[in-house]
C-alpha cells in the first residue's frame, strides 16, 4: 500500500503564522526521505489554524527542494479562480518538478462565505464547478478544447511530455459522481466527515465510473487524521490539541491557533463537550506507531483502497515530524539516501 501525506500549515498558539510554512518545507523535505509517495498540500483563508492560503506557491517551493516524491494540491477551490490560471500555473509547476505534480481540486470554499466572496464575488461560482472542471482536464492535459468552445484556440502553457494528474477531492456524493463522469481519480475526505458517508461516496465513484485514456479504471483515496507517538499515551496527550480546537474551535465556527496539550487538558469541558470528546476519541486513529498503522491497514482493506493519505496536527512541530518518522518505519516504508546535486552547467 502507498502511503502519501497531506500538509495544512497548522500554526500553534505562541508562534507567528510565517514559522508554519517553513515548517511545511521541512515536513515535506523529511516525508520524501522517508518514503512516502505523495504530499500534498491544502487551500484554506482567513483562518487562524491553518494557514495555507495559496497551495501553487507552496508547491513550488516543495518541488524545488525534493527529489521523488509527488507534490500536489489538496486542493486548489477552484470556484474562486480562472480554470485556465489554475491550468498554467501547474504546467509551471510540472516544468519545475516533471511527473511529480498533482492538482487536486475542490469545490468548497476553503473559508467562511464573506471571505469567499471576497476571492470571487461571482454568485454563480459553484454552478460552474463541472465547466471549469472539463476545461482544467483539458488545459492540463495539452488537449485542444473542443472546435465550437469559445477558448479553443487557447493552451496553457508550457507544455511539454508529462502533464499533472487531476484529482477531485470531495467529502459528499456530488464529488465523486462529478469524478466518475469525467473518469478521474477522487480523494474523499475522510477526517472531516469522521469517515460518515465514504462507503457511499466510493461505492457511487466506482459504479458510475466512466473509464478515461489516462485512468480507465477507478483511482481513489481517503484522507484520514492519524497521530503516533513513542507511547499511547504519549500520542493521545498530542492529540489533545486537535480535540480542543475540533469541540471548543471549530464546532463553534471559530479557527484559533492550536493550544497545547496542557491548555487543553486544563478546559473544563461541560457535560456535552465529554460526550463529543468520547466519540471522537473512539474512532480515533492515535496511539503507537503499531497500532495506528494496523487499523488504518484494516480500514484501506475494507474500503478496498491501495494508498492511503494521513493528515496530523501537533501543537510543537517536532512531534508531528516524530509522528510521520513512526508511521513510515511501521508501515516499512524504505528511506530514501538523498542524491547528490548535479553540477549546473557552465555559463558562457
């Protein structure tokens, strides 16, 4: 089974917002040395808990700084943008770190309504989601647009031999119907339903796929949030942290910086907030690395899945580092030696 990585830029309580980029750099730099297969990278704004805002740039910069493994969006909201911007920009990106770029896509905003009409005051954005969509396919791929589209004397460019692979992301049914029918592999967001609804929305992508050239057959994956540690106990104080800002945060429609595991163990839940922390707590997926591993194992098995994105938030950066180190040696992923730099050639 593959193993890939999905990286929202979390910013703890107590450190400016700049520090979670580079520590996105780094991240992504660690995760291709210990084998993971893809990282990709979210869209989020206005937030003060993760702040990738513009996942193209941040791409860029893991590209150039890693040697194998894929990079990619997860994903750009593409009703906020023009399809072909989006299509040029990852050209650019695939001429920066040829047959490792992914563009995921999404259609929710990422962000709370007023900031997304800020992005796009369009009101009809999200009706256009499967227009922009064929569009993208297209543009990405260096096909020419149909002979009676209006913008079908136009490429986006650079072109060259390989081309991005295009994902839909989705945590509902429109998703993956909308996956199915133009035949490209989906992404369900596994961790931000607490896995309600994947068994429908797989079942629905895989019977109403509609084979493509690039994937005749059904490509798909979930993302789940996974945290492990040295100990059990050990990872489910870390885990604190996220089940603070899910409860106390984001339940409540606010994104605060993450508070560590002291300040959260501190909050006197009510009696309420205990009965959401117990069912969170039950179908979560932290402890050691061996037990982590096992179920998220069992889960890809029962949904038929060969690769498998892991999510993880931590208040101190380095343990969230520890977290993908533990979980690459449990599943036996292979570390990978970094190769040496080639000498640039000499200007004249």
């Amino acid at each position: 089974m593959r193993w890939s990585v999905l990286d929202q830029s979390p910013t703890p309580e107590g450190r400016t917002q700049d520090l979670a980029i580079g520590e996105s750099l780094a991240l992504a730099r660690l995760c291709d040395e210990l084998g993971y297969h893809r990282y990709w990278v979210s869209e989020h704004h206005n937030s003060g808990s993760i702040v990738g805002t513009a996942p193209e740039i941040l791409m860029a910069a893991i590209a150039a700084t890693t040697r194998r493994i894929r990079v990619g969006s997860a994903g750009v909201m593409l009703p906020h943008y023009s399809a072909l911007k989006v299509a040029e920009q990852f050209r650019v990106l695939e001429g920066i770190a040829p047959g490792r770029i992914d563009l995921g896509v999404g259609r929710a905003p990422g962000s709370d309504r007023l900031t997304a009409y800020a992005l796009n005051p369009n009101a009809n954005a999200l009706d256009e989601f499967p227009r922009q969509v064929h569009e993208l396919q297209l543009w990405v791929t260096g096909e020419p647009l149909p002979a009676d589209h209006p913008f079908h004397a136009i490429a986006a460019l650079p072109q060259g031999p390989t081309s991005p692979e295009l994902w839909i992301l989705g945590s509902s049914d429109y998703g993956a119907q909308l996956a199915a029918y133009f035949g490209l592999p989906y992404a369900f967001a596994y961790f931000f339903t607490d896995g309600r609804g994947v068994e429908e929305a797989l079942a629905l992508y895989r019977r109403n796929y509609r084979p493509s050239a690039r994937y005749p057959a059904p490509v798909a994956t979930i993302c789940v949030w996974a945290l492990a540690a040295d100990s059990e106990d050990e990872a489910r104080r870390l885990a604190t942290t996220r089940e603070y800002w899910r409860i106390v945060d984001f339940e409540r429609g606010r994104r605060s910086p993450l508070v560590s595991p002291e300040k959260a163990a501190a909050h006197p839940y009510s009696q309420a907030e205990r009965v959401r922390l117990e069912e969170i707590r039950r179908k979560a997926l932290v402890g050691a690395a061996d037990q982590v591993v096992a179920r998220i194992e069992a889960l890809a098995r029962e949904l038929g899945l060969d690769e498998i994105v892991v999510n993880t938030w931590t208040y101190d950066p380095a343990a969230r580092r520890r977290s993908y180190e533990l979980i690459a040696q449990a599943c036996g992923l292979h570390p990978r030696a970094a190769p040496a730099r080639e000498t640039e050639p000499e200007r004249t």
